[in-house]
C-alpha cells in the first residue's frame, strides 16, 4: 500500500485475502493504518516524504529504512522518503549525494521496498517526482528479485515493470502481490 488512503479496513482486507505479509511504502495519515494494530499478519514498512514518521511502532510494523529483515526464504530491505524537492526539515528527503552514500553501502536483499522509485524507472523528471539515481545503481550492483515502490504516477502505456531482471512492483492505494 502506498500514497492514499486504502478506503477500506486494511486489517479485515489482508484476512480475507490471507495476506501473509502487509508493506506499507509511505505517505499515509496515521489514522489510515490504524485498523492494521489489531492484526498479527506481520508488517514492515518504510516512511513517505509527507509522513510525520511517527505510526509504525504504534501499529506494531517494522520500519525497515536502512534495515534488513527475514522471512520466509526472502530477505527484505527499505528506503525512505524521496528527492530532496524543497527545505523543510520534517519532511523525509534526501538530496541525490545522500541517497548514494546510504545505498552504496546497503547489503543485497531479495525484496527491496521504496517509498520512491529508482532514477529513469517510473519516475518524473520533475524533482518532486524523480527517482534515486542511487537505488538504480543499488539494483545494478545488487540485482535484488523485486522492488516495490509508490510516490509517482506511471500511467500503464510508460510504466516499467522489470529492469536489468528485478521485477518492479509499482503501488496506489494497495495492491495485493504474490512473491
């Protein structure tokens, strides 16, 4: 789930489908995810430039931002925020040159999670909307099986669904993917 409001019971949702694991890739009000406490399906996630970076722990997920995590046979890793656009400092961004620092040394995952796409997949050249150029080395370098992101707006005639064999999983509102 990504970037609006699921308008639905994200808890009752995953149950119902028997969602194994729920990802959340950011810019959610807190109020949105709150029905995801009281589900024990696991949750990981990683905050969007618009959140206040404050829900995770209260809604018991995983904020997986610089972090790895196991499970199943996957090894799971994730990235916040996006491309420095304007100065605020409660906003989560990074200029380009940050971005690269952290990726670069990022260890290799099978599943990487982004709340912003990689530099030329997805994105917008307009800074508010463009990718890391960072994260697409990261997948040129580590070849990660999938990566997940949301923050832009592919339409379906231009949206980029795999790159340099990494499968790319593009999220609005949820989408319920199989591994």
């Amino acid at each position: 789930m990504a970037d609006t409001n699921p308008n639905t019971d994200l808890s009752q949702l995953a149950e119902n489908e028997k969602v194994d694991l729920i990802i959340s890739l950011g810019d959610f009000e807190r109020s949105m995810l709150l029905s995801l406490a009281k589900t024990n399906i696991p949750k990981i996630g990683v905050y969007g430039n618009h959140d206040a970076g404050e829900y995770m722990n209260e809604i018991g997920m995983l904020n997986l931002h610089m972090h790895t995590w196991s499970y199943g046979n996957y090894t799971f890793g994730g990235f916040q925020g996006c491309v420095r656009y304007k100065e605020n400092p409660q906003a989560i961004m990074y200029t380009q040159e940050e971005a690269d620092r952290m990726f670069a040394v990022f260890p290799p995952v099978d599943i990487f999670i982004s709340h912003c796409p990689p530099r030329g997949i997805n994105d917008e050249e307009e800074i508010a909307h463009q990718g890391f150029d960072g994260l697409k080395s990261y997948i040129d370098r580590c070849h990660p099986k999938v990566l997940l992101h949301g923050h832009t707006y592919p339409t379906e005639e231009n949206m980029v669904r795999d790159y340099n064999g990494t499968r790319i999983e593009y999220v609005f509102g949820y989408k319920i993917i199989e591994i």
